[in-house]
C-alpha cells in the first residue's frame, strides 16, 4: 500500500476520530501493527489554530511516520491554508474530511456535508492539492442521502484533482452509523479509478477485515470504532491475513501493562486534570464487557486524580488475573 511516495508496512489504517485519534492513540496503535494512523479532524478555522485544543491534535512530536493531519473546513482557500500549515507543522500527508456525520460540522457545510456540493467539492480538492508538495487524501462516504449516492462522481474528481488516496465509509450520511456499510457501491468505485482505495465501516474482527477487503477489493482498510480500547485489533488481523489462523485472546497480564502504558502517555501529554478526565473513556473503553466492568467503571469515574484512577485500573486487572490468565468477555 502506497500513498504517494510513502510505503505502508501494510494495508490497516487507523480511521480518524474526532477525541480519539490522539498522538498517544496514534501510537499505540502503530506499536500493535497499524501501517498507518490519521489525526483527529482539526478545524481550518485559522483563530482556532493557538486554542489549546487544536495545539493538542497538531502535536506529531516523536510520531512514527508517515504523519498525516486531518483537515475539515469548507472554504477551498482556509483548507487550502491549513494544509499548509499542517505541513510546516510536521504533516506529511494531508487529509482531508468530507465524511464527518456530526450536526455540529455539517451545519457549517463541512464534513459529509460537502457531498451536497459537486462544484465545491471539486474546487476544495484542487486548492488544497496545489497548496501542498506532499500527498493529499481524501475521507469520505457513499454520499449525502439514500438514494443520491455520488460517490463514483466524487471519486472520478479526487483522482483528476491528484488525491494520492480515497477512503471510503460505506454509509450515506443520513445513515449516520446505523445498519450495514455498503460494500458493493466501494467495490464499483474500486473498479472506477485507478487510485488508492481504502474501505472503512463496520471492520470489527480479522474474519470482518478480511471479508471487506475480498468484497471491496480495496487496497487497504481502515478501522475505527473497533479499535477504541482494543488496539491491539490490528495485531489480531494482521496474523489473520498472513497465516488465516485467529490468535488467542491477549493475557490479562498484557493488556494490564499495555493500559497502564496508555493511561502514562495520556497524562504526559495532557496534564493533570485533562489527562484524569480524558483518559476515563479509554478506561470504559478497555474494560467494556469484562467481568463486573460496570461497577469497576462506576467507581472509576469517581477517582478525580491520575494516581487514584491508576490504583483503580491496577486493582481491577489484579482481580481479573486472579479469574483467568486470558480477557474473557462476558
């Protein structure tokens, strides 16, 4: 898998997400075997730029490459200006996010909300691939509403524009993330353009993984949601396709030490406070139907200091190596 001149180690991409995809995140899941990983989506808004926030997402300090930032927006030249930006920040590809289903982003004609508008999509592509000397992406879905997918007529203007790779959610954004992504519609574009494909939606196991790709016949596919608390997916699939035998689950020893890990890189890189905070997501996350994770999580919640939430992640994985050397979910 290539995008432009970079060589993946291979075709399992980290779908961008919005709070999730953070340096930390990132990280973590390229140590499990990702070939790649996309920011979180940051703002073009340039005022937005210094927030706190935004410093946050454009952090790439250390970050195995090749680094890729995420941009939404819906002015052709502030995206335009925020690739360039992102470049001389560290970017070394561009993506850019015409798929976000979120109210808030398609109120400002951004995201998946961009699929209403040929003409603007067009001249957002090929702004933001002039601006920049390195490989420009494209995240998108089937198109707006059931019914009016355009995505063949979208693909055909990324790869004239020279968008080095198109990702594809196989949903419309009325779909939001309800029923089944669509694969055949990926597969047609696939067969379409001579570009990259990456298939994305509803990837939550190495059978799934390589189903979509043998369905869609993309060159990649990217997963998100399936990998919040369970990085190490990547790892599971990666054995998968190269031997077509299932790895046993992780040891609880393990996956102890591995968020342990990710609890210490979260509170380094956002501090006390919004390090606590922050970091209780991945907690659920991680613990998410294991054996009593409800009430664990319950008093999770109620720790406000890193050093009493690391007790309390430690005492819980104590009691779940006392019942089984291995995760077992219920």
């Amino acid at each position: 898998m290539k995008i432009g001149s970079y060589t993946l180690d291979n075709n399992l991409i980290v779908a961008p997400m919005a709070g999730v995809t953070d340096r930390p995140f990132r990280t973590l899941c390229k140590h499990f075997g990702a070939g790649h990983a996309v920011s979180e989506m940051m703002s073009v808004d340039a005022t937005l730029y210094a927030q706190k926030k935004s410093l946050y997402r454009a952090d790439f300090d250390g970050e195995l490459t090749p680094i890729s930032a995420q941009i939404a927006g819906s002015e052709p030249e502030m995206l335009a200006e925020a690739a360039r930006y992102q470049v001389a920040n560290g970017a070394q590809i561009v993506d850019i996010n015409m798929g976000c289903p979120a109210r808030k982003v398609c109120r400002k004609l951004a995201g998946s909300a961009l699929l209403q508008d040929e003409d603007l999509v067009k001249r957002i592509l090929e702004a933001v691939v002039s601006a920049v000397d390195v490989p420009v992406t494209l995240k998108t879905r089937l198109g707006y509403v059931n019914g009016e997918e355009n995505i063949l007529r979208v693909a055909d203007m990324a790869q004239q524009a020279g968008i080095a790779a198109l990702a594809i959610h196989g949903r419309t954004r009325e779909q939001m993330y309800t029923g089944e992504a669509r694969y055949e519609l990926i597969r047609e574009v696939k067969r379409h353009v001579t570009i990259p494909i990456i298939a994305n939606g509803d990837i939550d196991s190495p059978q799934k993984a390589k189903a979509v790709l043998e369905a869609t016949g993309a060159d990649a596919i990217m997963i998100g949601r399936a990998a919040q608390g369970r990085p190490w997916i990547f790892r599971e699939i990666a054995h998968y396709l190269q031997t077509g035998e299932l790895l046993p689950p992780p040891s609880v020893a393990e996956i102890h030490a591995v968020l342990l890990g990710h609890l210490d890189d979260l509170y380094q890189f956002y501090g006390e406070y919004s390090g606590c905070r922050i970091a209780r997501k991945h907690i659920a996350w991680y613990t998410n139907g294991l054996h009593d994770s409800n009430a664990f999580r319950q008093a999770m919640y109620a720790q406000d200091s890193t050093a009493g939430q690391e007790r309390a992640v430690d005492a819980y994985f104590q009691m779940l190596l006392a019942r089984d050397e291995r995760l077992s979910y219920e």
